[in-house]
C-alpha cells in the first residue's frame, strides 16, 4: 500500500510540474513594456530635431511619426494582452494533472513488477558481467571466474584457472596473487609452489624475488622440480655466474624426459650461453640439430676467432673476485664492440655483443647494437633472418 502511495504522489507532482505555467504565470510584463514605450518617445523626438535642423522634409516627418505611433500602439495592445493572459488559471491546470497521474498510474500497472523485490546490488553487477562475458569478454569472464575464487576459497582449481588466465591478460602481479592462493592450498605440491615462483619472478621483471629464490630452492632440493631448476640457472646468468648458468642447464636437461615440453627452451639458452662463453656447442650438446648448428655458427667471412671467453679467460676468471670478474667481462664486451666498429661485416660479432648487452641486463644498448646491426646488412636476408631470430630470444 506505501509503495503505491509513494507512487501516486510522484505521479501526481509530474502532473504539477507539467501543469506548472497554468499554476504560476510569469510575473507582469509592465515595466518591460514602459521600456518599449519610451524608445519610441525617443524616435519621435529625433524626428522633431531632424525636421528642425533641416536634415528630413515635413513630408517625411510626418510619415516617420506616424509609422513611430503605429508602433508604439501595437506594443500597448500586445501588453495588455500578455497581462491578460498571464494570470492563475488552476481551472485549466488541474486536467492536466489529473491526465498525467492516472497515465502515470495505468501505464506502470500495465508494465512494472510492483511485487518483485528490490535486487541486491553485488547481484545486478554480476548480471551485467555475466552478460558481459557471454557477449566474449574475456575480462568480464576472468572476473567472474575471480568472485567464484573468492567466494569458494579452498577450491583450488579455481585459484590455478584464476592465475592462467591473469596470465593470458598480461595482469602478473594478479597472477601471482592468485597463484600465492593456490599454492597456500597445496603446500606439499611442488609443481604449484614452483608456479608460484615463476608467477613471482614474472611480476618482477623475468627477475627473482629473494621469496621466489627461497621456493625454487627448496622444491628444487626436496623433488629436482625442473622449472626450480631452470630458473635457479638463469639467476646464476643474472647474478653474471654464466659458467654455473650453463652447467645448471646442462644438468637440467641431463635429468629430462626427451619428451619434456621444456627441452627446447634449455636447449635454446645452453646454446645462447655457449656462444656467449666461446665455447664450442658441439662438447656441449653432440646432438646439435642441422637448425641449431645454424643458428649457433652463424655465417661470418671475416669473423674473428676470439667472440667471447676462452677457456684460459674463464679459467682466470675462476680466480678472481665478484668485481675483478665483472670488470673483466665488462672489458671483453667493450673490446668486441670496439672491433665491430672497424670490422662491421661480422655478423657472428654483432649476434655475440647483442647477447652480451642482453646477459649484462643492458638493454638498451643490446638495442641499439641490432639496430646497427640491421643497418650493416641491409640487403641480406640471410643475415637479417639470422640477426631477428637471435633478437627474438635475447631482446624479449
């Protein structure tokens, strides 16, 4: 009863409103018309002191004046008409409230829901994303799929779905949350603590967080978990410790299945790594592929022997400090670039200082390195499909 009641007081204040001019007329147009009035008393006068100084004829004062007095009498006439017609008139306004309110009432009575009941809000906002991801909006989708998380948390299928897809979207610390759920779930799995890990890495830039290490660590000891594995060896890379980088590779793909989906990518980086080094690809992978070999010994006519370590500079290497070492592999890199200026048609130069610059996290100069790098080649193909396969591994 309150909700129609409710109902026909708006109803009837739409009425009112529409009606509002019969209600209230506007104010008395009197001053306005006074105005008026005296602008032509002011025409007449200019009149009578052009006549007076020559300026018109009396002929055409006496038109001039009377065309003003034409004027001026319509005005008054409009006036009082207006004054007339302003007036409270609530005999016509009360039709068209009445008309409005009961048309208001009969059309809601015909069309509303009166008796369904109000919705919550959180409902209506999972209508409209529900309706959203049945369109193909995959955001609306993964945010649905997050309130099922959060409303059922100890479902960890749910939290491991979650954490794919705000990997398909790009959103890494969002996958890595969710993956922070899942593995709270499964403590004793190592897979999902290693996932985990990586999520972690990701969101910090491809680089380990000292709570991602801690994991990698522990399920790498506990269980040999490979992608502990792999990613412990590209820590050693970053922290410059390439020899054990590619030793930790190397050791990976030992213990591989030869079906295991993560085979290539080792094999890719033990690669990357060797020629980074100087070493020679054959002892370390004697199964090389005829695309591998190619890719490892790119075509360089005047190609230096020295790219890179030898075994004497890793050697001396072995002996020295942290800031020893780095200083000495921050010279080789400075002394190829320095080579590739007066050499620039070495191609295997430009492929082994790019994967340097990318090692030592200098990206932009492993940048500008390719970029060169294209310039010099321009109009081989060969060599420009070589440059952009390497660049796609060690710029991304």
């Amino acid at each position: 009863m309150m909700f129609w009641l409710i109902l026909a007081g708006a109803a009837l204040f739409a009425g009112a409103w529409i009606a509002h001019p019969f209600l209230f007329p506007p104010a008395s147009t009197k001053a306005e018309t006074e105005s008026t009035l005296s602008i032509y008393r002011d025409q007449l006068a200019e009149v009578d002191r052009d006549l007076a100084a020559a300026l018109i004829s009396a002929s055409e004062a006496d038109a001039a004046k009377a065309e003003i007095e034409r004027r001026a009498l319509h005005a008054a006439r409009h006036a009082k008409h207006a004054a007339g017609s302003t007036s409270a008139s609530p005999s016509r306004a009360l039709p068209i409230i009445m008309v409005t309110a009961v048309a208001g009432l009969a059309a809601y009575a015909a069309l509303g829901s009166p008796e369904t009941p109000d919705q919550p809000l959180a409902n209506r906002g999972e209508e409209i994303l529900q309706r959203n991801a049945d369109a193909g909006d995959v955001r609306a989708q993964v945010r649905l799929l997050a309130l099922q998380a959060e409303a059922t948390p100890d479902n960890l299928d749910l939290w491991l779905r979650l954490a794919q897809s705000y990997a398909i979207l790009d959103e890494l610390k969002a996958s890595a949350e969710a993956f922070r759920q899942a593995a709270a779930l499964a403590p004793e799995h190592p897979e999902i603590q290693s996932a985990f890990a990586e999520a972690l890495s990701l969101a910090n830039g491809n680089t380990l967080t000292d709570e991602a290490r801690a994991i990698f660590v522990k399920v790498a000891r506990e269980h040999g978990e490979p992608r502990a594995r792999y990613y412990l060896a590209m820590d050693k890379a970053q922290a410059k410790d390439f020899e054990a980088a590619l030793q930790g590779w190397v050791s990976l793909l030992e213990d591989s299945p030869t079906d295991a989906s993560w085979i290539p990518l080792v094999r890719r980086d033990i690669l990357n790594m060797a020629a980074f080094l100087g070493r020679d690809p054959d002892t370390i992978l004697p199964d090389l592929t005829p695309a591998e070999r190619a890719r490892s010994q790119p075509k360089a006519a005047q190609a230096p022997a020295d790219h890179g370590l030898t075994t004497e500079d890793m050697q001396m290497a072995a002996d020295m400090d942290e800031a020893s070492r780095n200083e000495m592999v921050e010279g080789m890199v400075a002394s190829l670039a320095e080579r590739l200026q007066d050499n620039p048609e070495d191609l295997k130069g430009w492929i082994m200082l790019i994967r340097s610059y990318a090692t030592l996290n200098r990206a932009a100069e492993a940048r500008t390195a390719f970029e060169t790098a294209l310039d010099v080649f321009e109009g081989d193909a060969e060599a420009l499909a070589l440059l952009r396969r390497n660049a796609e591994t060690m710029l991304n």
